[in-house]
C-alpha cells in the first residue's frame, strides 16, 4: 500500500507515527514545507484511504484547530517483520522440540483453534453450514480461495487456495501444514488429504475433504 503513495504522503505519514498525539495543518506544513491548502489535499487523500483521522481539536489564540493521527490501518503500512519474526520462533521449537513433536503441536493448535471457532452455536448444523463457515474463516485468515469444487456424486468438496499464507515458513518446513490440515479436519468433521501444496513447487493448496469412515 505505502508503496502506491506520493512521496509527500509517505512524508505526511512518517510525521504523524512521529507524533503520534497528533499534528494540525500548520505543523504538517512546516515539516513538509508546502502551504496548507497542499496539506489539506493530501489529508483528503489519505482520510478517504482511511489511513489518517481527525482527532480532537487543540485550543489556540484563534479558532480551534484540528490534529490528525494515524488510524490503526496506516500505522499498519508501515515495513513490520512478522515473518522473519514467526521464522525464528519456529527455528527454536523445532530445536527443542523435534520434527515430529512440532507436526504435532501445530496439529493439536489447530484442533483447538477450530474448536474455538466452532463453538456452541456451530456444534450441530449441517456440514453444509460449517463448509460455508470453514471458507469465510479461511479468507479472514487472508486465504484467496476458488469457489468450492464438488466431485461428481461426492457431497463433500475440494477446497482450493490460490496462496498460502503461511508460504515463507512452509517452503522450510513443510510441518507448518498441520495446523491448516488440522483446522480444516475439525472444523469440518472430514478426513483431509492435502493432495497439492505451493511451498513445494503447485501452483495452489488443494485439501480434499472426505467422510470420515465408521469403524
């Protein structure tokens, strides 16, 4: 997003996560060295974005004069390393913990975060229902998802991301897919078969859903 802006608006933004109790016109002004009516040109820009925000207003010997801040989305375009971050916490895990114990912390993260998605209300509706669930949640999660693919004479469908939001991390360790494995299987109540992955190499993230078997 930062990269779509002016540099004046990259200019702008840096002075109020600078300033984070606010800043008027006048000072944003100065600190850009451009007249007010510039100013208030690009805050236009930038509120209708919703990455600024008028905030209380400040007394002065005249009138009273507005201060802008940041929003919570434009303190967000800033450069962060989660990532890296996640990179590292996951490196650790793995030394104390071992493959196959990682694989199955993630699965057990995933059974519970799904439980906690489920709840109450969720316990007892049709798989169609959770399906529909499962997708919303996955895209919140930031999932680009196709629309769901039903095989013939099958009534439990295909479900295909076209990115992986865990992409960093997976392409290293391949252990980061049970958490989705696991939420998707819990949450639907189905056998999952990850036939397809793009941290190794697919062009999406294919998880057949199955019925589980009676034994």
């Amino acid at each position: 997003m930062i990269e779509l802006l002016g540099t004046r608006q990259k200019h702008l933004l840096k002075l109020l996560l600078r300033n984070k109790s606010g800043m008027t016109v006048e000072a944003l002004a100065q600190g850009l060295a451009i007249t007010r009516t510039a100013v208030r040109q690009h805050l236009a820009v930038l509120e209708e974005e919703e990455l600024v925000k008028k905030s209380e207003s400040r007394q002065t010997g005249g009138r009273p004069e507005h201060l802008y801040v940041l929003t919570q989305k434009g303190s967000e375009i800033f450069p962060r390393h989660y990532s890296w971050f996640a990179k590292m916490l996951l490196e650790i895990v793995l030394k104390e913990l071992g493959q196959t114990a990682t694989s199955e912390r993630l699965t057990a993260e995933g059974e519970r975060v799904a439980r906690q998605l489920l709840g109450n209300e969720l316990e007892n509706v049709p798989a169609e229902l959770k399906l529909e669930k499962l997708t919303a949640v996955m895209e919140e999660f930031g999932y680009d998802l196709n629309p769901l693919i039903w095989d013939a004479g099958k009534r439990i469908p295909v479900i295909e991301a076209n990115n992986c939001v865990f992409h960093d991390l997976a392409k290293d360790n391949p252990q980061i897919c049970s958490f989705d494995i696991a939420l998707i299987s819990t949450f639907s109540g189905c056998t999952v078969q990850h036939e397809s992955c793009m941290a190794t190499g697919s062009h999406v993230c294919r998880f057949r859903l199955e019925e589980h078997k009676a034994e």
